[in-house]
C-alpha cells in the first residue's frame, strides 16, 4: 500500500528527475566531443601557435624557475588535444615532478595531481545543485503540503513510512547518477581517439565511484535538513546558505591544507587539491574520503530516521520540528558555518605564517586568534537567534504578560 501511494504521488516527478540526471551525462558527452572535434580541425591552431610560441609553456622547471616553452608546435598541438590536464595553472606550476610524458599517458597516475578536463564539464554544476535540492524536497515537501498528515493516518509506522520513501524515492533518483555517469565515461572514452584520451577506463569508473559518495552525502545532508526544519521561508534559506557553504567547504579543507605547509615551510608544492571528486574524469580521490562520505550520510540519515518517528504535527512551522535537537543543530551549525568563514574567506592563519616565515614579520600569535574567536562568537549569535528566536519570544510574551497582570 505505501509503494503503490507514494508511486502515485511521486511518480511522474521521479521519472522527469531521473531522466533529467541521465541527459544532463549524455548532453554533457555530446558537448565535449563536439569541442574536442573542434579543437582538432581548428584550422587556425598552428597559426596560432606560430604568433604566441614564445608565450605558450608546457611544464614548470624547478631547478631554472621557469616556465618551459613547447618543443615544437607538434608537442603543442598534442597536449592542446589531451583530454586531461592536471589542475589550474597556479596549482599545475607548483606541483613537483609534473612533465609532459606525466599528461600524455593514461596509464600515468598520480593521487597528488588534481586532472581536470580540458573541456567543458556542463553536467557538473547542474548535478551540484539538483542532486542536493531533490534531497532537501524529499521530506520538506511533503512536511509543508501536508502529505504527512495523511501518510500518518494510514496506520502504518513512521519507520516503514521512512524506509520506504528512501527506497522508493531515494534510491532509483540515485541509482539514475550511477547510470549517467556510466554511460558518460563508456561514450567519452570511446568517442575520443586513444592517442588524446589520457584516462583508462579504469581511472574514469573509479572517478564515478568518488563523484557518486560525495553526491550521495551531498543528497543525505539535504534530506536530513529538510526532514529537520518546518517553517516555510527559513527552512529553504537554511538549506540555500547550507548549500553554498558546501561548495566553499572543499577549498577550506585545501585551506587548512596551505596552512599546513606553510607553517612546516613546505614550498615546492601546494596541498593535494583531490579529496573532493566534484565532477568525474581522471580524478579518482581517495577511498577512506568516499567511506567518510558514506559514514557521515548514513549517521545523518540515521538521526532524521529516529527524529521522523516523534515529529509533531503541533510544530508544524517551527523552525525546528524537533526542540530536543536545538543544542546540538546549533553547535553544527556554528561550528561548520565558522569554520569555512575562518578558512575561505578571512584565513588569517595563512597571512599570519606568510608574514612571519618568509616576510620576517614580527607579528602577534593573537591577531589570527582573535579573528577566529570573533567570527565564531558571531556565527553562534546570528545560528542562537534563527533557532531559539521562537522560545525566546514566547518566554519574553510569558514574562511580560505576568509583569502586565501584578502591575494591573
């Protein structure tokens, strides 16, 4: 009975979800082979090459300090149409023991290298967005329009009514990126030539693996957000500045990395940017980071899990639909929220080791600190205001109302 009512509710949504996570792969197959196929009969390449050789490097020599131009416009030409390249300029110049040959090859792998695409990855910035709102909308809808009112009345317990929507609903929109990215890397790798696709098979079904975990969490994060708030304008804006906090969180990770180095005066090479698999390609991650990912999004799911079972029709614009949580929502809240405050945006901890290491700056261990006490002490106000601003009202009406009734 509960398969075939939410079958009937979510249905037509789920079909349209799934195939518009599986076009999006296929779309984005079309659009970089047509790029790459461009790039290849660009009659004006080697004209090109010709006017701007003396501009143009191929790697970073660290003995010289200096960039490497290309041997010849044939060198030029091959790397141009390599499908992978390994990271942003600043990052590719900075890593040790990047070469040529390190590129050209597939078998040529190294955890420590960011590869990125040569050529545009449409599908990444719409899976970033859609995959993590359709988990935020899988319980928050059905909170607002009061489809839970219903599933409540039918009898059935709230822990089969929570399995079965993420088995139902969950699980078919998720299994549909494991398709889509499939098919993506089958057809990738076979449309372009082998002397350009620098990533075996194996290296781009791994990357899936990685992009899928953290999509996963990314969905699992959402839902839990969404099975946790109930008022109608704060719960979508939590899970909007959640969402964009999330997208910073890599580069504070990175952040803490540079830090790091910076501190032990590492200089011949930038923290590993390759934790976080955003989008697939040659880019494999970590293991233990995809386990972490799956962990974490299975406590999440876990706690919505125990939480749905004592949801209260009575809070149904509450902030939170659960008091009991209030302490411990606050303290996640602060705690990630300042964190990438403190790393990706202020850092005062890298500028503090810059100006005391390499400038011989006489500098106070006190300014970063007070930086990160102030942003965090200010996060935990606006997170305290958001999440007990209807406790502190009714407590201020309570007091004030007693005051009003001994002064009458």
């Amino acid at each position: 009975m509960i398969r075939s009512i939410y079958f009937e509710r979510y249905k037509k949504v789920l079909i349209a979800a799934c195939i518009l996570i599986i076009g999006s792969c296929l779309f984005n197959v079309a659009i970089q082979n047509n790029q790459w196929k461009n790039a290849y009969n660009d009659p004006n390449d080697k004209q090109f090459y010709e006017e701007h050789k003396e501009n143009l490097s191929s790697s970073w020599d660290n003995v010289e300090m200096k960039e490497v131009p290309f041997a010849s416009y044939k060198d030029y030409r091959q790397e141009h149409l390599f499908f992978y390249t390994i990271g942003s300029p600043d990052s590719f110049y900075t890593q040790e023991g990047v070469t040529f040959e390190i590129i050209s090859k597939a078998s040529n792998y190294s955890k420590m290298f960011p590869y990125v695409s040569n050529f545009s990855y449409m599908s990444e910035a719409f899976l970033l967005l859609f995959v993590p709102l359709i988990g935020f909308l899988l319980f928050f809808i059905d909170q607002k329009t009061g489809f839970n009112q219903f599933l409540f009345s039918l009898g059935a317990s709230r822990k089969e009514l929570f399995k079965k929507k993420l088995l139902y609903i969950a699980l078919p929109f998720l299994l549909s990126i494991l398709v889509g990215q499939s098919l993506y890397v089958v057809l990738i790798h076979t449309l372009i030539p082998a002397p350009y696709m620098n990533a075996t098979l194996g290296q781009l079904f791994t990357s899936v693996i990685s992009n899928f975990c953290l999509l996963s969490f990314m969905f699992a994060s959402s839902a839990f957000i969404g099975s946790m708030v109930g008022n109608i304008v704060f719960g979508p804006l939590t899970w909007s500045v959640y969402w964009w906090l999330m997208l910073n969180f890599p580069r504070s990770v990175y952040s803490v990395g540079n830090i790091i180095y910076t501190a032990k005066q590492i200089t011949h090479k930038q923290f590993p940017e390759t934790l976080f698999v955003s989008s697939v390609g040659k880019m494999g991650g970590h293991w233990w980071m995809n386990l972490l990912f799956i962990l974490l999004g299975s406590l999440l799911m876990f706690w919505a899990f125990k939480k749905y079972q004592t949801i209260s029709l009575e809070n149904d614009n509450a902030y939170l639909l659960h008091k009991k949580s209030r302490w411990s929502i606050w303290g996640i809240m602060t705690l990630f929220t300042s964190f990438i405050l403190n790393t990706s945006f202020f850092d005062p901890w890298l500028y503090f080791f810059s100006e005391k290491i390499y400038g011989q700056v006489d500098i106070s261990i006190s300014s970063p600190i007070l930086s990160n006490i102030t942003v965090t002490l200010i996060v935990g106000l606006i997170c305290a205001f958001i999440i007990f601003f209807r406790g502190f009202t009714k407590t201020l009406t309570r007091a004030l109302n007693k005051l009003n009734q001994r002064t009458g």
